[in-house]
C-alpha cells in the first residue's frame, strides 16, 4: 500500500512492506523525537490531530479512551474537534461499563476483542441496531468514521477513533497512514499514562505534598525537609467496639462516611491528609499559607456539619451517633522518609505532632471533642469560636499547656458562605 505524496517527506524512503513503520514520515519523526519535553497526553493528542489536519488528512473529530487507575476515575476520554484551541477531559466514574451508553458504543466493541470499528456514515443508511453515536456524528456532518486498538503493555487495551466531515470521508490511504501513526502514539501515550498513574498512586497513598517530594527524588532514608504548620490529629471513639459488633462491610462504609466528613473539607482548605491510622488521621495545614490556621478552623466547622448530618443518618437507622476527638497545634515538623533500609513510610515526626495527639486524648478527660493549644489561638483570628479552658499537663511535653475549646460558632458562618459562593459561582 502505497502513500499519498502530500503524506510523507520526501527526505523519507519507504521501509518493506510488512514492517513498521510502513512510511516514516515527518509527522512519525515529531511523535517519536520532539514530544519528550510535553508532559501531558492531551497536548500532545490535540498537536497531533492539528498537525493531521494542516497536513492535509480530513480528520474534523478525533477521541482517545483511556483507562486509568484512579480511586474515584474509571477512565477519561480526550476529544479534539477542528478549529477547537484546546482537546476536552471527560473522566468516567468506576460503574460507567455497566451504562447502556458504553454497552451500546464502539469503544465497548474495541475493548471486546475488536480489532476495527468502521462505517462510512454518509454512504450507509442508519440501522436499526447501529450505534447510537452514528446517529449523532451523521448529526454533527461527519462523513466517516474508524476506532481502533491503541494497545500497551500487559495486554491494555485503549481505544482511539477518529471521524471525516470530508465528502468522500477517509481514503485507503489516509486509513494507512493513521493506522501507522498508532504504535508509536501507543507508546508515547503509555509514557505518560504510566507518569500520571505514578502520581494518583502516590497523591492517593502518601498525599499531593509527600508525593512531589518522592517523585523529585526524596526516596532515601532519612531524606525530608522541616516544615512549619498547623497539625491536627483526629480520632473516632469507640471504634474497638463497634468494630468487633458490626458486620465488617458496615464497619468499612462507616469509616469512609466519617474519613469523607473530615477529609473532604481538610483538602477543599487547603489542608493535606498525611496519615490514616486506624480510625484516626493526620493533617497539616502548612503555615506559607498566611490563613492557614483560620483555614483550619473554617475546615473543622464544615467536618463537624457533615458529622452532624452522618450522626443523623446513624440515628436514624437505630444506632448510636459517632464521637470522636481532635487535637490541634502548630509548629515545626520534620517531613520525610523514616523507616528501614528496605521498608519506608513518608510521614510527619516532630514535638508538634506529639502535643497534637496528647490533646486529642485529653478531650475524653474534659469531654470536649475539638482541643487546641494557645499557640495556636493566638495565629487565628476566629477567636469568639475557641473558649479557653485553662492549662493542663500533657505526657510528654515539658510546660503545662493553656487548652482552648472549639464551638464552631463564628467560624462556622464563614465557611457556610464561602461554600454558598463556590456554588453559584
């Protein structure tokens, strides 16, 4: 199968027929040799359809379906479209190969084993059980359309389509050259997948901070850095016992619903979840951030509305509402890697961290769920939430330390209205 002239440089011979690549091309060369330094699949994907286009092969639509490991994402579909300045993300929730609309799609079929999907648009009438897409890209003016394989290692498969609003849609020729571009995109994309998947992992595992400090090179022992930050250490109540009296798949979605109350509004202010322990977690809000203890306070409100509304469910259902404690401090922790030659744990060390947990065990002596140190108090300016409730020896840390109580009254409004913003913003 020959090349169309307008396909190739003419600087390039044709290699045999039967190996790969069938024609090296211009195009081949920028894919294999000039994307190094674009960290991004999309970027890439979105140059590599445009440089189709200007060079003169009639793609007007063109997707590629990623699976990728991600707690919350199945998959993600880049879609480039002509005269569009940037490729669209489209991520898909773990259930969406149970959907009609993935069943009854293409990319199903190519996921299946198929090594080909292929309909020119214009010259076929639409069917009765053709899918559902052609009716929508005959919708759109697109002529013709392909999906094929975009394979990796380990037998992963991907797929990537592309779509021709030409009157004639794609040639023989224009389906060869495509098809040739694919093992090397398959590679390139895999690079970057394989980057990507090593970030989620880590921002899953260890958190975005540690996980920036692993991957530029922070893995030896003893390796980290001193942060100064705000700790908060927080812990669930009776855990022993409700674990050893609930079933297990209920003890499972009652820690996700408690870790998801505090979690989520720690990480929408600007917080990082550093350690799950158990029932407990470790946080930092780290103090570059000016408002970083305000930011605290606004996050703490916010985790015990949602436990408010998670105890109400718990009621509801005839059991017990969930307790639970929090200790807050500020100061200088070391951040890094410590544990044995082979085994390490990227975490947080420090007296800081240590004054943090003795003051979530001291509110089951004063029953007060949320305790802060005054070094704290005095950097937030919440002040009408934090009630001081004198000062308290604390193992470990050599000075009696002066305890405040946290009401969420004052605190609470600000971090209400913020989220009413963000909602209609």
């Amino acid at each position: 199968m020959t090349m169309e002239p307008t396909r190739s440089a003419g600087r390039f011979d044709s290699c045999d027929t039967g190996t790969w690549p069938l024609h090296r091309t211009r195009l081949l060369d920028w894919l294999v040799r000039e994307t190094q330094d674009e960290r991004f699949i999309d970027d890439i994907f979105q140059q590599l359809c445009d440089r189709l286009r200007a060079g003169g092969l009639p793609v007007a639509r063109a997707t590629v379906h990623f699976r990728i490991h991600h707690p919350q994402w199945l998959g993600a579909r880049i879609l480039w479209r002509r005269n569009t300045p940037d490729a669209d993300i489209q991520t898909y929730q773990h259930g969406a190969l149970e959907t009609a609309e993935y069943l009854e799609s293409p990319i199903a079929a190519v996921h299946g084993g198929a090594s080909e999907v292929r309909l020119r648009l214009a010259r076929e009438p639409a069917a009765a059980d053709e899918y559902s897409l052609f009716g929508e890209l005959r919708a759109e003016g697109m002529t013709d359309y392909v999906a094929w394989p975009l394979e990796h290692t380990f037998g992963r498969r991907h797929v990537v389509s592309f779509a021709s609003d030409a009157p004639e849609g794609f040639s023989d020729a224009d389906l060869a050259f495509l098809a040739d571009l694919l093992p090397a995109f398959a590679l390139v994309s895999e690079i970057r997948l394989k980057n990507r998947l090593a970030r989620t992992l880590l921002e899953t595992y260890v958190g975005p901070h540690a996980s920036d400090q692993i991957l530029a090179g922070a893995i030896t022992r003893g390796s980290g850095t001193t942060v100064a930050g705000a700790i908060m250490v927080c812990d669930l109540r009776d855990f022993t016992r409700i674990s050893e009296l609930w079933p297990r798949d209920d003890v499972i979605e009652l820690l996700n619903g408690y870790f998801d109350a505090i979690c989520e509004p720690v990480e929408r202010h600007g917080g990082e979840i550093l350690k799950f322990i158990g029932d407990g977690l470790l946080a930092i809000f780290p103090l570059d951030r000016p408002t970083a203890c305000d930011d605290l306070l606004k996050a703490l409100a916010e985790a015990q509305q949602a436990m408010d509304v998670l105890n109400a469910a718990h009621v509801a259902a005839g059991r017990e509402p969930l307790r639970y404690g929090v200790g807050i401090h500020v100061g200088d922790v070391m951040y890094g890697n410590i544990g044995s030659r082979n085994r390490l744990d990227f975490t947080v060390i420090g007296p800081a961290v240590n004054a943090a947990a003795r003051l979530e065990n001291l509110t089951k002596t004063v029953q007060r769920p949320v305790l802060l140190s005054r070094a704290f108090a005095e950097r937030a300016s919440c002040s009408s939430a934090l009630e001081s409730l004198g000062s308290f020896p604390l193992r470990g840390v050599g000075e009696d330390m002066e305890v405040f109580a946290f009401s969420g009254t004052g605190c609470e409004a600000t971090a209400i209205s913020e989220r009413a913003v963000a909602a209609v913003s």
